[in-house]
C-alpha cells in the first residue's frame, strides 16, 4: 500500500460511527478499528448499540447495528455524543443515525444497497441521496459492495460470499482515512479463518481494496491523523467491561487462592462472562451453566459452603430470581459475589439497552432486614478492580456483595493500563480448622472482633461439623433461635456488619477548589459526568465531581463533602435511586437529574443541565 | 461408598456418633423418627469420616433431617437443596453430600433442580421423604396427593393428577432410582446402602407417614394383615413375586409396553441394571395411588459418567497442561491479545 499522496489533515479528536444491518458485521469491524487505534496510542472509548434479535428483518430500522468509536489525542471519558462520521451501509442505518449527526459531518454510504426496494423498507419515497436532503453534510457515495466483488472476482469466492466482505472494504477505507496501522488487522484475520485460507485472502484483499480507494477516488480529498495521547507509561490493551471483569475474578481467585466457582444461566448482556471464565479451568474455574437463575446462586453459594470463592453472573431479571438465596447467604454470613450487568427493564425491557435502575433492587430487594454490600465500576477497564474488590469484600468479611455492571460498561471498551499481577490486593483467608472455645466447642456464630465475620468452617474439617441454615441463628452457637431478643440482636448484628465494612474515602475532583455545585454520581456514569465537568471548567464554569464505587457501605466521608456544597446534583439512568438515598440519610436535598432511555447520557445533555445549575444555582 | 475420592476412616463409628446436641422436634408419632434413626444406624457402615459427610435439606418437615446429623449440614431453602448440594458436590469430590427433601420440597417448589440434578448425574444421595401433604405448613394437598384429595386448600377435593415420583426420577434420566418404606427400617438400610454404593444421582423415595395431617397414607402396604397382598418386593436376580405362596408374578404380557400383574404365569426376573429404563419406568407404573400393587426396592441402577468426574476431569486436564505458576499464568492472561507500550 503505498504512501499516501494527498493532504494530510491534524485532528485532535474523531468520533466514527460504523452502521449496518445486524448481519454486516459492524461490531466487528468496529472492534477492528478500535484495535488498529489502540496499537497508535490514542485514547479510546467505544460504544457497541445492537438490537435484541440476532437478525431483525434485513434492510429494516429494527435491524441495525452499530459501533461507535471515540480516539483523541488526549484522554478522554466517553465514547462521544456525536459522531463525526457516519458509514452507513444501507438505506436503514442512514435513516436510524442522521439525527444524532452534527451538520457537516461525513457521511460514507454503501450506494449499492440504496435500491428501491431497501428505501422502501424504511419508509423513504426517493433517494436521500438524490433528493437534497442531506445537503448539511458531506456526503461520499460508495458502491461498497459493488466493488468488493469487483476486487473478489479472481478469489473463487460466490458473489454472495463476496459480499459478505464488504465491511473489510470499509475497514480498509477508514483505515486509510484515519492513517490506523493495519497490521493486527491482518493478523485477526488470519487467526479468525485460520482453517478457511480462501477467506483469510479475501477479507485481506477486500480490506486492501478498500485502503487503495481511499487513496485513489477523488470523493476523498483529505487523509487525517490523530497523534497518540499522553497515557501513563505501561502496556495497555483495549478491553471490554464484561471482559475486564472476567479477568477480575480469574485474578481474584488467584490472589485469594481458592478456586473458583460459577454458576450462570443465559442472559444478555451478562453471557460474556460466563463464556471468557469457561476458557479459564486451568485456573482452577469451575463454570456451571445452570438450569435458571435460582440453581446458578445456588450452586455458586453451595461452593461456597465448601470453600470455593461462589460467584454468579446475571442481569436485573436474574437477580430478582436469585433473591430468596442472597438472603440464605445473608443468614448463612458465608462469601458470595453476585454480578448484576443491568440493562433496561422492568420485565423483559430492552436487554442490549443500558439502565442503572437495578440500585435499589441490589439495595432492598429482598425479604426481612437483608443488607449486604454494593459496589459498581465506573468504566470499562475498572470493572477488572472492581470485581476484585467485590471478592475482597465477599470473602473478608462473609458476606454477599452486589457488583452493579451496566450494558454501557459491560460492551463499551477502553485502553486498560495492564496492572502487576504482584500489585493486586492480597485476598488469601484463613479457614477455621480448631475449635474456637475455651472448653474445646465450634461456634459458628462466633465472630471475628475485628471483621465481625464468622468463621468459615468447610466441610471435611475434624472436629467442627455444624449445622447451619436459613432459620434465625442464636448468636455465637448457630443453633435455631426463636428468642425475641436474640433475633433484634441478630438482625442488628447483621446491619453493623456491612456498615462497619471499612472502605476509601469518597474523593472530590474540584481542580481549582472554587466550586459550589457537586455532581455526584455512580457506576458508569463516571465517564458522562467528567467530560462534561471538565467542559465546564474550561469555559471557566467550576463545578465539582465526586463518584461513588461503595454504594452499601457509602463512604463514612460522603456526608461531610455533601454539606460542603450548596448545590449537589445527581445525573442517573434511573428515576433517582441514589437521590433517594442520598437525601433520606443526609438531609441533603441533593437534585436528581434522570435518563431512562435506554442510552447512556452524553456529555453534552450533562454540560448544559449543569451549566444552568452553576449560573442559576 | 462407590466414590474412590471420598476418604474412608479407619476408626468405627457409631449410630450415637451421628446424632447431634439438638433435640428433635418432629411430632411425636412422624415416619420422620424412624428414618432418622434408621440413617443414624447406617451411617457407620459406609466408614466415611463424619467430616465428610454434609446433609443439605430445603424446607419442610423433612428438612430439619441436617440438624439431627452429627455431620456438616445445611437447612437451605425451599426447593433449592439439589441446587445448592450441586455446586457443594461438583467442587468437593472429597464429600458425601446427601439431600433430604420432601414431596413438596422436590417436586413442586423444586422440581426443576430435582430433575436437572438427576439428569447430570451429580453424585448426590437424594432422600424424598414423600408423605403426600404438606405438613409444616398444617395440611395442604401436595404434588403426590391423590386426585380428588380434600385437605384444607382443597375442602371439596384437588383437581390435580399426582406425580409419580419414581417415573419423573427416571424420565430425568436418573441412574439409580428405589423406593422404600419409613417403618420398615431393615429395608431402608438396605436401599441406603445400595444408594450409597452408587456412583452418581440415587434418588430414593421414602414412604413416610404423617401421623397429623394424611396418617394411615401407606397402610394398605404396611398393616400386616394387607401388605403382603400389595407390596411387591424387588430383589436383584429375583423373580418378581408376592402375596401368599407368591401367587402374583409380575409379567411382560406380549405385545405390551408395560408390566402386569397376574395370578401364576412366569414372572420377570428383576434387574435393575438394564441399561433401557423403560424396564424399571414400566415397574414404576404398577403402582399409583391406590397402593394396590407397589413394588418398593432398586428399580434402576446402571452407570453413567458423573457430573462430578466430569467437571474435575475437564479442570484436571487444564491444570496438567498449564504451565508456570498461577500468578505467572495469570500475568500472560492480561497481557494477551493486541498490547502495546508507551514509555
């Protein structure tokens, strides 16, 4: 591929928008792209936005996929509000995406697909392409899938099979556009048709094709380049939230050597991790593909039992069925990390949608005075700590502990500065082999002074064969207790135990220390909130951020930097679950501002809600 | 016990060594008495250390069965033991894990686990204590209840047709699946000790009365005076006989998917090690809810791989492919795929 010959342009910042139908393979191609600008060095975010059917009806709006990438120079916290580019591969990807483009935008569409018959599917009488109606952006016809067959017709291949490469063709023009590094696209391919070299050679020569039309075509005068950011110096590897947090509790299970135990049923957007821990036995996983919901916490908690760290995996339908057994593990004080990737509900709801409205179910949902610890990762790559401080959590102090994942960080990917495996928290625990009394008897319910856990006694230990169950316990024996105040106790005891959980100081991003207004958020968030606090500052606009990953216990600081401001606003995916929270046990009369569309707030909704507050209070 | 993982202690027990400090609060009069001590007598035999051994229960009356057992026990919750008792077993090859559960424990709340239990083979020891009620919660029919039952939900009869339990167990593909009779101890013991020797699920119903709210269910088969008219006793290379002088045999009419009973004629041979379970599911159908003809021992015992061995296999196999140490291992893990470095 020779060197490019035309104007180079500088950017600071690109926001590309890959749309097709769901069977053109645009998550795919996104995460090529993604890739490629990685191995550059620039920042990266990305959004994957993908419809529940595995495939809608072709060429219709139901049916369209896409993948969002956002790279800069600089860091950056979200994957961008608006694209700068749209390829669009066909008549309905055109249609479900214009509104979301800034005027002047590019917009590269697939010609080939503007047939009558697709622009009637989406309900367009002409040709958006002929009729004017996309005079406010910059428009490049392309005959895509016309001239990746053209480049295929020596290669053996169908037609129809030819076309199917079309979204290399694409790949390799924004790959030329944007000046990405191509090779570990190459090597993808080889690796992905490792037993198909006629379509290594194909995708190949169709990515290449589509790097020589750039060059050559005169509908694109100009080539960009954005230089690599500034990132703290290490290795780095693009990675997805689901991913990240797999990883998370492989590294957990090591750093606590014991094995591994999950159970999980089906569900979108949680099956990812179940797939990456199945690939993980020479870890000592155990994976288990349960019958429902309710055998999947089950089983992890009947590992548990038996000395493995249990962990399930689920999203918010899950976790409804899953209730009744968190409270058998709330009595039964014994570790257990259930891993709750929300999507948009109630019911059914919009599974590939992302929400944050499962908080106060992972708060109050379930039966009697059932308190348990709540954590939630801020970004993609922090899924990986977070699941590592959930098993911490889990297995210091015995209890339940809720990671609160959403779809946005769950397929949203980004740079993760790869850590030390030695740096991680050290989670080894020291299971009970003697008997805990001066007179030689095994109390189960007698508790560590300083964790308030109990020991954790496993099966196959001489001497400490107990009982335990669901029924309320008498303090220290374990035994069944039907005493009034034994229970008061009990249910008291139960309550300390998680609120006495120490953890971090909430910390407050406030670089010039003159902001009144606070925004506090939770979970994945973080990314939405910053940028849009960071555009205000620049405008010369101070407002203050603080993020919460312990959201039960909350941070013993958190009422005091509330009171410090006199405005706190709380921007969540839900009606104000945190809200709820927040001003019940503070008093603070903290303002709520709330998306529950399914899509994660841009930064520039957030910008100009909190714009208002900082000049109006 | 069948399970070459599980340890075996050199020291003898004791029925006394199984019994627990708690005091047993069954109501005076409970099947429940009796299998208790009928499990507490057979314990010894199977010499596996008392550590080793866990009773995982849901909820019933049957249920409080693990806070008798001088064991490791689990009083979980409602339908979920088989759940719960599979996640325990598959990552603790080392433990003899028992479920103790009943009709209502089993088969309604928890009938998915039950069957899915069964199907994977997981080597667990499953008592269903089935006294076709539900007790603890004073005197509703249960999934076992005879069509037309009047209790307290159903004061003008159920209109639900029971389960077989013997027939589910097998349609889940169950590998070991028997019967017995709570007031006939010797019996118990020796389905318990066939069970235990089984490698993988053995599912056990237990006839069991409820003196308080369905007494007198299994008469027909227990008073003296009728039981040998009804009970069918199957023994492994026995013809199929019973009543006096063995009069009935049980038969395989030609032409016929199932078995028959019938005066004279040649009975079958009983063998429960027939790979087809359409043998011991034919067996199971002699009986419904009459009792009128109920054979009680193993119908089926045959081998499968355990869901146990294979989940171990398939980690052991892993690990003595791994290289390096875990934290090593787990380095190459985050640092794999497309990386790069800045300075």
């Amino acid at each position: 591929m020779a060197a490019p010959a035309k104007r180079v342009e500088q950017l600071d910042r690109v926001v590309i928008r890959f749309a097709g139908d769901s069977g053109d393979g645009m998550q795919l191609t996104g995460d090529r792209f993604t890739s490629e600008t990685a191995q550059l060095g620039n920042d990266i975010s990305t959004l994957p936005n993908f419809p529940a059917e595995i495939r809608a009806p072709a060429g219709t709006l139901p049916g369209v996929s896409s993948f969002q990438v956002h790279f800069a120079d600089y860091d950056i916290l979200t994957p961008g509000d608006a694209p700068n580019v749209l390829v669009a591969m066909n008549p309905a990807a055109l249609k479900a995406n214009l509104a979301d483009l800034p005027a002047g935008a590019d917009i590269i569409v697939n010609t080939d697909e503007f047939t009558k018959r697709n622009l009637a599917k989406v309900g367009y009488a002409v040709s958006p392409l002929e009729d004017g109606a996309l005079g406010d952006w910059s428009v490049h016809p392309v005959a895509l899938t016309s001239m990746t067959v053209a480049a295929l017709a020596d290669s053996g291949l169908s037609k129809k099979d030819a076309e199917r490469a079309k979204n290399m063709f694409a790949l390799g023009l924004l790959s030329w556009m944007y000046s990405r590094p191509y090779a570990s696209t190459l090597r993808f391919l080889e690796r992905k048709f490792a037993k198909r070299p006629e379509l290594v050679a194909a995708n190949k020569a169709a990515f290449q094709a589509g790097w020589n039309y750039g060059e050559t075509t005169e509908s694109f005068s100009v080539r960009y380049e954005v230089k690599p950011a500034k990132m703290l110096p290490g290795t780095y590897r693009n990675i997805t939230g689901n991913a990240a947090l797999a990883l998370g509790l492989v590294a957990a299970g090591v750093r606590a050597k014991l094995p591994v135990f999950l159970g999980a049923y089906p569900i979108t957007p949680a099956s990812d991790i179940l797939h990456e821990l199945s690939k993980h036995k020479k870890f000592g996983i155990t994976t288990m593909q349960a019958e429902d919901e309710i055998a999947a916490v089950g089983a992890a908690l009947g590992a548990s039992y038996g000395g493995a760290l249990g962990v399930t995996t689920t999203s918010g339908p899950g976790v409804a069925l899953k209730g009744e057994t968190i409270s058998l593990a709330i009595a039964l004080e014994l570790p257990l990390v259930i891993v709750d990737v929300q999507r948009a509900g109630p019911s059914t709801g919009m599974p590939t949608k992302t929400e944050q409205a499962d908080l106060n179910m992972a708060l109050y949902g379930r039966h009697g005075e059932a308190p348990l610890a709540v954590i939630a990762p801020k970004s993609p790559s922090d899924c990986f700590h977070a699941a590592i401080e959930a098993a911490r959590i889990a297995l210091t102090y015995r209890t339940p502990v809720i990671l609160l994942s959403d779809n946005y960080v769950a397929n949203g990917s980004e740079p993760w500065l790869l850590p030390e495996v030695s740096e991680l928290p050290d989670l080894q625990v020291s299971f009970a082999t003697e008997p805990n009394t001066e007179d030689g008897r095994f109390l189960p319910y007698l508790r560590d002074p300083e964790t308030m856990a109990r020991p954790w006694a496993v099966p196959g230990t001489p001497g400490l064969e107990h009982r335990i169950g669901g029924l309320e316990k008498a303090d220290k024996t374990g035994d069944i207790s039907y005493d009034p105040a034994n229970h008061d106790f009990m249910v008291r005891t139960r309550a300390a135990r998680i609120e006495n959980i120490p953890v971090p100081d909430v910390e407050v991003e406030d670089p010039d220390e003159n902001a009144r207004v606070l925004v506090l958020g939770w979970g994945s968030t973080y990314g939405p909130i910053g940028a849009a606090c960071r555009a205000l500052r620049q405008r010369g606009l101070p407002v203050a951020q603080a993020h919460l990953r312990h959201l039960a216990p909350l941070p013993a600081n958190l009422g005091e930097v509330l009171k410090a401001y006199d405005k706190v606003v709380i921007p969540e995916m839900n009606l104000g679950q945190l809200a709820h929270v927040v001003r019940a046990r503070y008093l603070v009369d903290a303002v709520p501002f709330n998306q529950v569309s399914g899509l994660p707030f841009t930064a520039a909704t957030l910008e100009n809600m909190l714009e208002d507050v900082v000049k109006n209070g | 016990m069948a399970s070459p993982t599980i340890p075996i202690t050199p020291v003898k027990l004791t029925a006394k060594d199984f019994k627990s400090d708690q005091e047993v609060r069954w109501c005076p009069g409970c099947g429940d008495y009796a299998i208790l001590a009928a499990v507490q007598g057979f314990m010894p035999e199977l010499g596996i250390p008392r550590e080793n051994i866990v009773f995982v229960s849901g909820i019933g009356c049957s249920s409080r069965f693990p806070y008798y057992m001088n064991t490791y026990g689990m009083h979980s919750i409602h339908g979920r033991a088989p759940a719960i008792a599979t996640g325990l077993s598959a990552s603790r090859p080392d433990l003899s894990v028992w479920v103790v559960t009943g009709d209502g424990d089993a088969l309604s709340i928890g009938g998915n686990h039950l069957i899915h239990a069964l199907r994977r083979n997981v080597n667990l020891k499953i008592l269903l204590f089935n006294n076709r009620i539900y007790g603890l919660t004073k005197g509703q029919y249960s999934p076992t209840s005879e069509l037309g039952k009047i209790t307290k939900s159903t004061p003008v009869g159920s209109n639900d047709a029971p389960f077989n339990p013997l027939s589910l167990a097998l349609g889940a593909e169950a590998t070991f699946v028997a019967r017995t009779i709570d007031s006939d101890r010797k019996h118990l013991q020796s389905v318990l000790r066939a069970a235990a020797e089984h490698e993988g699920s053995a599912f056990v119903e237990i006839y069991q009365n409820c003196n308080i709210f369905n007494d007198g269910a299994f008469e027909l088969i227990k008073d003296p005076g009728t039981r040998d008219e009804h009970l069918i006793r199957l023994e492994q290379g026995e013809p199929i006989t019973f009543g006096a002088d063995n009069r009935y045999s049980v038969v395989h009419p030609e032409g016929s998917f199932g078995l028959q009973v019938q005066e004279g004629g040649t009975p079958l041979v009983h063998d429960a090690t027939v790979d087809d379970p359409a043998y011991a599911f034919a067996l199971s159908r002699l009986s419904g809810s009459d009792l009128n003809t109920t054979p009680i021992g193993v119908f089926r015992n045959v081998k499968r791989p355990t869901y146990d061995n294979l989940v171990q296999k398939q980690l052991q196999d892993a690990q003595a492919k791994a290289k390096g140490t875990q934290e090593q291992m787990l380095s190459d893990l985050l640092n794999a795929g497309d990386t790069w470095t800045i300075l």
